[in-house]
C-alpha cells in the first residue's frame, strides 16, 4: 500500500513524502532506518495512490530522459550525494508520473539497492545499455563521469532528432500545401471551367477531359479518398506505436534505395556509440554487443551482432566480421581493426560515431536541399499542367473568333 507520511530528519528538517510498504508498522521501521523520525503516517487515497506510483511501463520522453541525466550528472559533479540530487530533480519535475519515477529510485536507494538495480523497474525509460553504464560507474566509484557520459550520447541523440524532424518540416509543408492547392482546383475551379466549356460548345482536347472526368468524381465521391486519407493516417500511427510496427518499418526503411544509406549510417552512429562508451567503462565486450544489439530491432544489424560474437568465441576479431559485412564501410572496419591491434577498441569505435554523426548531418542537409527543388518542380508541373489544359479550349476559341 502507500503510505503518506510526515518526519523529522537527523538535522530537524522537515520530511513528507510517500513510502510503498505492506503496513504501516514496515513503513515506520523503514524510514526508521533512514534516519527519520516520523511523526504522522497514513494510507493514501485511492484516487492519490494511482499518481503516487510510476507504472513500470512508463516510458520518459528523450527530453526529460536528457534533463534528468544532465542534471543528475552536474549535481554528482558538483559534489552532491545520490540522494539529494535526486531528490532536487524531482522537484523540478511537473509530471505526477515522472515524480513518482524519481521517488521510487530515490526509496530503493534509501534502502539500500544501487541506482541501476532500481533503474531496472523502469525498462521503458532506462534500457540495459544505460543500466549498465550506470552500473559500471557505481562499481568503479566513477557515477559522475559516467552520468556525464550518459548526457553527452543522449543530448548528441537529441541533436540529431530534432536535425531530421528540422530537416523534415519544410518539405512536408511544401507536400501538403501542394496536394491541397491541386485538390483545390479540383474540386472548386475546374468545375466551373466545365460549365463554361458546356455553355460556349467548344471542342474539349483529351487532357482537358481527363481533368473535368476527374473533377466530377471527385466532385461525387469526394468521401472515398477522403476516408481512403484518414484510414491510412490512422493505420500509419497505430504502425508507428506499436514495438511490432516499429520494427517492420525498420527493417523496411534499411532496403528502400533512396533510404537505405541515411537509415544503416544512423543505426550504425547510434551502435557504435553506444558500443565505444560501453567497452571504455570496463564492460566485457562481449556483454557490451549484446547490450548494443539490443539497440535496435533491424534484422540486417542483429545477424551483424550474432557474427560477431560467434566469431569471438571462436578466437577471430570484430573487424574481420566487419570487414566481410556488405553494409559496413571498409573505412569504419579499417579504423576499428587498428583499435583492436593497439588495444584501443572501445575509443576507435567512439571515433567512427564521431565520423558517422558529423558525415550524417551532411547527409541530412544535402537530402534536404535535394527534396525541397524536386517538390517545387512537381508542384510547378502538376499545377502548370492544369492550368494549360484548362486554357487550351479557351485558345482555341479565341483562335476561331479571330
């Protein structure tokens, strides 16, 4: 059950917080143990308890994922303990939720459980790569550096999504205002133009026809592509919400030609990352890769990753695996298999993520400025297109009456 509760600590602050015990009685020896004296306990409503506790699916959003870390990394820094700093964080939070997140961490370490055992709860919002730099940080007494690492992968990653999504806007824009220009016309001034052509008896050329044979289905049926529109957004964002989705469209992103380079380059940025922090914070590399595995759910990287580790086992080398990958540049391998021979693995595969994200954001900008002239081209096309066949019967009146 939770419990509210009101205490005095060692120094004679005030406490009120809300404790998870299967009886008051439990709770009381608790927060006895954590040095507080408490002076009121009781049972928190039901309609309270549902915000009081984090659901384990809770899954924070990379903004505040990025705050938490960042700020938990300075605050470490600067020379504060564990628990204060968690709880400075949480009072800085809005969220019922995300405040019930940080008091759940901060009561499992107030009895006693390391930071990444109580970080396991939260699988959604803490992955076991995270976990695990954590872990190795707590082992090493090294927590600050390692949260300052953390901060660092998850505000690069931050970076780079709001560089696609910035990357992404204006061309969508251009795409939406262009189909809804077309449908304008259309739908309100290509009829007209039939009327017209009606009353004066003119010859209709064949493309002029297809427009008006256009615009009247449209002007009849307008409720079929307009559902077809809205069965497909929907279908696109229960896809993109669900894990299976997810994961079809990952797989399917990595075989489309136009994408196939960008979504391999990113997914390997993001692989070699992670997999670089991993091995430099002492963990084992072959827990490392399968740690880093985990990142993704492309099918292409994974039987990547199980290569690799069979062919640990077997006494051979990362980027001998590399090396014969058809998806992996040579250039990448090259440089790991010299931090493999100088006994520098782990930074030689941060280096490649460095490559790989700076290499990246060119690519992004350079798709971009090459997207932006093409839609303005079709636009230009398709409306031009229009505009000519509707004046084509016209021309040829003016021609008869001249």
């Amino acid at each position: 059950m939770n419990l509210s509760y009101e205490a005095v600590d060692a120094a004679g602050s005030a406490v009120a917080d809300v404790i998870d015990a299967t009886d008051p009685a439990e709770a009381i020896e608790r927060l006895r143990r954590r040095g507080l004296f408490v002076k009121k306990i009781s049972e928190v409503e039901a309609a309270k308890a549902t915000t009081a506790r984090a659901p384990a699916t809770l899954k924070l959003p990379l903004k505040p994922l990025v705050f938490l870390t960042r700020q938990l990394a300075i605050l470490l820094k600067a020379g504060s303990a564990l628990v204060p700093a968690l709880q400075v964080i949480r009072r800085q939070l809005k969220k019922p939720a995300h405040e019930a997140m940080i008091r759940s961490l901060i009561n499992d370490l107030e009895d006693g459980l390391p930071l990444a055992d109580a970080m396991r709860k939260f699988p959604e919002t803490f992955d076991p790569a995270y976990r695990a730099v954590v872990a190795a940080g707590e082992a090493s007494a090294t927590l600050p550096a390692m949260m300052d690492r953390l901060a660092s992968i998850l505000v690069r990653r931050r970076a780079l999504r709001n560089k696609i999504l910035g990357a992404m806007t204006y061309p969508l824009v251009l795409l939406v205002m262009s189909i809804n220009v077309v449908c304008g016309m259309m739908m309100f001034v290509v009829p007209r133009f039939a009327g017209m052509f009606k009353t004066i008896g003119v010859e209709i050329p064949w493309s002029t026809q297809f427009l008006l044979n256009v615009s009247g289905w449209l002007e009849q049926y307008w409720a079929i592509p307009a559902g077809a529109a809205i069965v497909l957004g929907v279908g696109l964002f229960l896809l993109l919400g669900s894990k299976p989705g997810r994961r079809v469209l990952v797989n399917v992103q990595t075989e489309i030609p136009l994408m196939k380079r960008l979504t391999s380059r990113l997914i390997q940025a993001r692989i070699y990352r992670t997999l670089g922090t991993l091995i430099e914070c002492r963990v084992g590399v072959l827990d490392a890769l399968e740690l880093s595995r985990e990142i993704t759910g492309n099918r292409r990287f994974r039987r990547l990753f199980d290569d690799i580790v069979e062919a640990l086992t077997s006494g051979d080398r990362i980027s001998s695996v590399l090396l014969r990958s058809d998806f992996i540049e040579p250039s990448l391998a090259y440089s790991i298999q010299t931090g493999e021979e100088n006994g520098a693995l782990g930074p030689s595969i941060s280096y490649c993520a460095d490559i790989l994200e700076e290499e990246n954001a060119e690519l992004i900008a350079a798709m971009t400025r090459l997207v932006e002239p093409m839609i303005l081209v079709v636009m230009g096309v398709v409306v031009g297109g229009v505009a000519i066949s509707l004046f084509l019967p016209l021309f040829d009146v003016t021609a008869a009456l001249g």
